[in-house]
C-alpha cells in the first residue's frame, strides 16, 4: 500500500475517534433540557435535536474508525487531522442549531466554528428567550475549544500514536513545556488545573447572587476566554438590570479572563508554590506591562469622558473615589476582555484624542493576544517579544558590524533560527489574512474600512468584538461570513494546518 494513502487512512481513523468522542459528549445538553423542560422552547425538539446530532456524530466516527485503519503519525499528517478535525466538528456541532433553532446550515456553522475556536462573533440574537439547552451548548463549545479539542482527545485517548505530533498541532493553546513527564500526566494535569478554574469560577459568580445557569455558562466561557454570553447585552446586562453586585461580577470575570489569558505552566508553577512563576520570564513580564499600560490609556480616556480627568486639575472640585473606581473597573474589564480575546467588553469610547488612539490600540490587543500555553487567541505575547528583540537586534548589527553575533536571547535560551523565521512567517501570514478577509468584506457589504478590517482582526485573532453593528454581522454577506469560518479557524490553528488541507503533497 502506498505512503500517502496510508497517511489518510491514519488521518480519518483518527479523525473518526474524534466523532465518536463528540457524540457522546453532545448528550451533555440534555441536563439542561430536561431541568428546563418547558421554558423558553426546551422540551422535546431540543431533546431530539442533541440526540440526533449525538448519533450522527458517534455513527459517522464508528464507520470512519472502522473502514480506515490507525497508523503511527508524522507531523504533517498530525496537522491534516487537526483542521480537518476541527472542520468536522464544527460541521457536527452545528445540527442542533439548524434542528432547534431553524437557522441556516451557514448562521448554525459559523455560530459553532465561533464556539469552538473561542472567538466569540455571533450571528444569534433573541439569546434571552432562546432554549437554555442551546445557550449551554454555546458555552460548552467554547470551554471544550479553550485548550484544544485534540488535547481533550488524547487526554481520553491515551495510546494513540505519534500523539505528541497532535499535540504539536495545537501548540499556541498549550506550551511546548510539559508539566509533568509524560505527554499524557501533562495534558491530565492541564485540564485538571482548566476544570478547577472553572468551578472556582462558577462557584463564586453564584455565591455573588448570578443565576446558576449564567454562573456556569460564564464561568465556562471566561476561563476559555471565549465570550458568549446567555444575554444579548452580555454582561451589561447586569449592569442594565440593576443587579446588587454587577461590580464583583466584573472583577471575578476579569479575574479569570486573566487566569485564561496566562500561560498554564506558569498555573501550574504557582500551584506547586512557586511564585516566582509569575516574573521570572519574559513574556510573562511583558504581560504585566502591557495590562498596566493599555489600561492606563483606557482609563484615561475614560475619565476624559466623564469629565473626572478635568477635575482632577481644577481647583477645589474633588475626584469622587466611586467615580474613579468605575472608570477603572470599567477600564482593566475592557482591557483583560480584549487582550485575552474574551469579548466580554463593550466598545464605548469617546471620540476624543484619547478615545481614537483607545480605537487603535484595540486592534493592537486583538493582534498580541495572550501568552503562549494560554486560551486566548491572537498572535501572542511571547512571538510579539520575540520580534521586538529580532528589531533591535538588527539595529544593533547595523550601528555596529554585520557580523556582529545576534542570536536572539530569551530567558538566557538562544532562540533556535528556525523558530525565528517562523514566528515571521507567521505574523506575515497573519497580516495577509487580515487584508484579504478585510478587502472582501469592504467590497461585499457598505461598511467602511476600518469596520471592514476590525471584523476579520476579530475572526484572526479569535476575539469576539469589532466594529461591526451585531445586526450588521447577522445580516452580512454569506462570502464574508465564509471568509471569517476560514479567518477564526486559522487563527485558532496558526494557520499552517489549514494551509495544509490545500496542498496535494500532504496528503500523499
């Protein structure tokens, strides 16, 4: 048999595996369809929508499993089941939104590559009367999304071969340290530490008097930093509806927006006492610089708007500390919302001087992201690191010689030349999709440019808000709409695997 379709028997086997996991984790949502039944449109068409959306997973991964047989992977191979994978699942993931729900086979597909990918866009509205069962689903998508739909996998399935490749293929969401030794003790103390979070996360928005339901569908999609929310207004809502303790509810979300947006190993290190974890690198430094400077314009963009900034320098008119604070919850929310690419934040900033330069540092968050081994989407903080030093670097070669040596030194370790040119590749690559994804959504809709290319920052780099109206986003063209489905999965994927899918010589 030849090389190159044993590489694709290998690919849908595993692949199969994948369904058939999904299958049954698709029975989850019955908990809440039935603890519901009979409120707002639970009841026997969301019970039958997850059922058949279950066996279809769990039978089409049996057949696959069966007729394609496993053989050990390679890289390029492990990359092919990690796009296709996520394609399928997505595809899958979808049915009970077009059963449920009605939507078109397209609204339900980008709804659920959103979900799975964390990224947050909707094209859903009328969340507060849709079946909790559905608003549990979104949740879980995103939760299941947050490290890595493969890493779930091979956490079940243990001995599947060349696993460590398909842990590879989802690096940017779990560093290439291992906690533990083993591949498997790692990803086992991975989602413990993810699970953990999340109940702590659940537990206390209940305790501060949030529904249950909405306590743990926040919960699931803040540690994920994904952002869907069971209201319309996202966490405004509560803010709208007067709810006694709408400030906890803020700082416990941005609490752990910045728990997902931070790399485990650094997690797992504090757990284990180690608190040095939390300084002692680089990126992690660069993280704590960059929350204290994006919040410190925000915040003072803020205060310009409510007229706090000028009383600080009149005479004789006092700051008010409650006003402060809320300037600078709403600041740090909005910054840890964006820079982790939750997508819990809102957009109102003034018009001012600082208000456009707020607009665009936006963007910038959209495109550094979190740290590596984080959940969070974006480009990265530690490849962003890593092209800063590439530009003084060559500066440097420029004052002195041009055989000067510059190796590129991070936490005292070379960073291999390889590595180097990748992460270049990577963010040019990156910036391509953004002007392409952004070029075809100005020509195919009546939004302007700087709507135009924030909606495909946002599809990239896997964070929800852009500046495009929600109801423009339910209404736009379905090319745009395919356009983001590729954009949000290859953000989510780096971007090679998906290139991959296109090219004939890997799958020989």
């Amino acid at each position: 048999m030849r090389n190159g379709f044993r590489r694709v028997n290998c690919i849908f086997h595993f692949v199969g595996s994948l369904l058939e996991i999904l299958g049954f984790i698709l029975l989850f949502p019955l908990i809440p369809a039935l603890i519901y039944w009979g409120q707002r449109g639970d009841g026997r068409l969301t019970v039958a929508a997850f059922v058949i959306a279950a066996v279809t997973s769990f039978s089409l991964g049996l057949t696959l499993r069966i007729k394609f047989k496993s053989e050990t992977l390679d890289t390029t191979g492990s990359m092919l089941i990690c796009a296709l994978g996520w394609l399928l699942v997505s595809a899958v993931g979808a049915l009970p939104f077009v059963i449920a729900l009605g939507s078109s086979c397209l609204d339900a597909y980008f709804e659920a590559m959103s979900g799975f990918t964390t990224t947050g866009i909707t094209v859903f509205s009328g969340l507060d009367e849709m079946p909790r069962s559905i608003l549990f689903w979104r949740a879980l998508t995103q939760w299941l999304g947050g490290v890595g739909i493969l890493s779930f996998f091979l956490m079940i399935i243990s001995q599947a071969g060349g696993a460590h490749h398909m842990f590879g293929a989802e690096s940017h969401k779990i560093s290439s340290g291992r906690l533990a030794p083993g591949l498997f003790n790692t990803l086992r103390i991975l989602w413990a530490i993810y699970a953990m979070f999340t109940v702590l996360a659940a537990a206390i928005l209940a305790i501060e008097k949030m529904p249950l339901f909405d306590a743990v569908c926040h919960a699931l999609t803040a540690l994920s930093t994904g952002g869907f929310s069971p209201h319309d207004q996202n966490i405004a809502f509560y803010g709208s509806t007067n709810h006694p303790n709408y400030r906890l509810i803020q700082y416990t979300l941005t609490f752990f927006m910045m728990l997902g947006g931070i790399n485990f190993l650094v997690h797992y290190r504090v757990l284990t006492r180690d608190f040095r974890a939390l300084w002692d690198n680089t990126e992690i430094r660069y993280w704590w610089r960059l929350i204290a400077a994006f919040t410190a314009i925000i915040l003072i963009d803020r205060l310009y708007q409510t007229g706090a900034f000028s009383a600080l320098f009149a005479r004789g008119t006092p700051v008010k500390l409650a006003d402060f604070e809320e300037s600078f919850r709403h600041s740090i929310f909005q910054v840890m919302s964006i820079l982790t690419t939750t997508g819990f934040g809102t957009k109102d900033i003034g018009s001012d001087f600082f208000g456009a330069l707020s607009r665009q540092l936006f963007l910038a968050m959209m495109v550094i992201g979190g740290c590596v081994g984080s959940t969070s989407g974006g480009f990265k903080v530690l490849r962003i690191a890593i092209l800063n030093r590439l530009m003084f670097s060559e500066l440097f070669k420029i004052r002195t010689s041009v055989k000067a040596s510059t190796a590129l030194v991070i936490d005292k370790k070379t960073v291999p030349e390889d590595e180097v040119h990748r992460v270049a590749a990577l963010f040019f690559t990156w910036m391509v999709l953004v002007l392409l994804g952004g070029g075809i959504t100005a020509l195919f809709s009546n939004l302007g440019s700087f709507e135009s290319f924030s909606g495909m920052f946002s599809a990239v780099g896997n964070i929800g808000p852009c500046y495009i109206s929600a109801d423009d986003m339910i209404n736009i063209h379905p090319v745009v709409k395919i356009t983001y489905i590729l954009g949000m999965l290859a953000g989510r994927l780096e971007i090679l695997p998906v290139l991959l899918l296109f090219s004939r010589k890997a799958w020989r």
